[in-house]
C-alpha cells in the first residue's frame, strides 16, 4: 500500500508529502501528538498552562522507522524536520521510494534486517555511553543508557506475510531499550478478528509496553457485530513507557503538510477497548495470557494465522479496486 503521486489526471494542488491510499499511514504520524493526560492523574493540579508536558520539539526529536513501504510516513517526519533514520530490508523497496515516491534524501538509511539493525544499535548506543562514575566497568555503561529516540514507528505490513520475528518479546523489548523514557512508539497492524493473531501480538507488546491505546483508521460497519468478531481493521498501537495517561494535541495547519487527507484522519478517532483481545486488568495491571507472549520457541503459531490472514486480506483487496488497477500496477 502507499499513496498515488498526483494520480492520472489530477490537476490540484499538491503538498509538501504526498496523499496517502490509506488513512492508517497518516495515523502513524500522530505519533507527534502524542502528550500526558495529567486531567486522569489524581492529586495533580491541572490548569490551562500546565496541564500537558509535550514531546521534544520536531527539530530536536530523533525517529526510528522500521519498515519503510514507499516512506509516507518517514517523508512527513522529515518534512516536519524530525531527524529520522529508516530501516528497510530491500534495497529495491528503498530504491522505488527515491526514485519514483519523492522521499526526502536528508535522512539515514540502513538496509538490513531489522532484528539485526536493533541489536547493533542496542551495542552502539550502549558503548557510547559515558560511565557513571557510581558504578564501574561495563555495567555502568548499561545502567546510564536512557534511549536514543523519541519516535520509534513499527510498520511492516506487507498483507499477512510480516516477519514474525518482529513481532516478538525479544525484539519489542529491544525497541523499548532503545525508546527515551519519555518516548512513543506506534505500530500498525491489521487482523481479521476472526483469527486469533491479534491477541498473540498485542499480548506480546503490552508485557513491555503495558501503556497503550489502540485505534482503527476507520469506523466498523454499521453491519459488524458489537465483539468485532467478523472484522477485518487496519489498526495502530501506541505506547509509552511509564504508566502516565496520554492524549492527542489538537492539531494545527502545520501538521496537515498541505494535505487534505491528513487533515480529514491525521487525529486518531475510532478507539478499540484492548481488551477486545487480552482480556480485563486486575488490580491496574493487564491480565495476560504469558502462553501467547511470542518468545522465539512460540512463533510458529503467529507464523500460522499469518499465512491464513494473508488470503483473507487477499479476497478483501480485490474488493477495494477494480481488476484492472491490480493488472496494471
């Protein structure tokens, strides 16, 4: 999926970024909107001025994107002045998004795989720690490592057929190590909620990230059943660490990028309970089943509902554009 660069025939003006086909790619980018609630903490005086403690600045702010598609939203961080780092595993996904989707060059790009990308970045950032001068040795080095980004977006999907691996405990936890403790990291993913696939990866997430909202790019069907139980929904995740509420800023005109479709879906608003897939909180704290947390010896069962969420998603694609576009893209 991605957006069409002008489109056959179109004649009106065009952005800073270009429009995407879907409204979840625009969705990743609220990431930057994202603020405590303070108003849902007891005992905190909330006032008009005081009530939010914004993210860093965007031309302070560092992003990891994982994942790369033809870069809609990795173009709209850099647009935004975000300095941003790309990882793609093909050299030909980054090739086509240069040449022929305008991705912005002043970025840095790595091409490789991601699991192998995090650990190297784990090691870097670890070594180029200074000691704290409490502890010494290399354990002083880890002790003080508090992150190197603001932004970390997860976006792999390719229709059913995602690098399990990146879905694991062992790789979230990674993207947790390298998030700042005031951080946000947004990953899409789209499941039939008849399949079981949803609950294995959002049970994985949030045993590192207990702090989350998810939300749909679009409104169910007036059709779907009130448990979602025969729906299929492109959905993003968003999650911080800590425990401190968060909320969207309201938007402004520079957020849009001078597009009109950011502008109608940038702000996420079609909210899904969580525990629509990992069951109640006890006690404050989510109740998860650890035999569907995805270690290294489990993900073969991911592995299998992927391949059955892929001919699914399959049939509903041939819904959403007539033969001939397939045949000619």
């Amino acid at each position: 999926m991605g957006s069409w660069p002008g489109g056959d025939g179109y004649d009106g003006p065009l952005g800073v970024v270009g429009e995407p086909v879907y409204a979840v790619f625009v969705m990743l980018e609220a990431i930057r909107l994202v603020q405590d609630d303070l108003s849902q903490i007891e005992n905190v005086k909330v006032d008009s001025q005081n009530s939010l403690r914004s993210m860093s600045p965007d031309n302070k702010a560092k992003a990891l994107v994982i994942g790369l598609g033809i870069g809609t939203t990795p173009a709209a961080f850099i647009s935004h002045g975000i300095n941003t780092t790309i990882v793609e595993i093909d050299a030909a996904v980054y090739r086509i998004a240069l040449e022929y989707f305008k991705l912005p060059k002043n970025h840095t790009a790595y091409i490789e795989d991601a699991t192998a990308f995090v650990q190297s970045e784990l090691d870097r950032s670890r070594a180029e720690t200074r000691p704290d001068p409490a502890v010494s040795g290399d354990v002083g080095k880890i002790e003080v490592f508090q992150g190197r980004y603001d932004y970390i977006v997860h976006d792999v999907f390719t229709g059913g057929a995602e690098p399990v691996e990146l879905f694991t405990k062992a790789f979230i936890q990674g993207l947790s190590d390298l998030l700042k403790p005031d951080g946000v990291v947004a990953i899409n993913y789209a499941s039939d909620f008849q399949l079981p696939s949803a609950s294995y990866v959002f049970t994985t997430i949030l045993s590192i990230f207990p702090n989350c909202r998810l939300f749909r790019d679009e409104e169910p069907a007036a059709s779907s059943s009130s448990t979602l139980d025969s729906d299929f929904a492109n959905m993003v995740l968003f999650c911080r660490k800590g425990n401190t509420p968060f909320m969207f800023r309201e938007t402004t005109e520079g957020d849009y990028l001078g597009s009109e479709i950011r502008r109608m879906v940038l702000m996420p608003r079609y909210e899904i309970p969580l525990q629509q897939f990992v069951g109640e909180k006890l006690g404050g704290e989510w109740n998860l089943d650890r035999n569907k947390v995805l270690t290294n010896d489990r993900i073969k069962e991911l592995e299998k509902w992927h391949a059955v969420g892929a001919a699914r998603h399959w049939r509903l694609m041939r819904t959403v554009m007539p033969d001939v576009v397939w045949e000619r893209w």
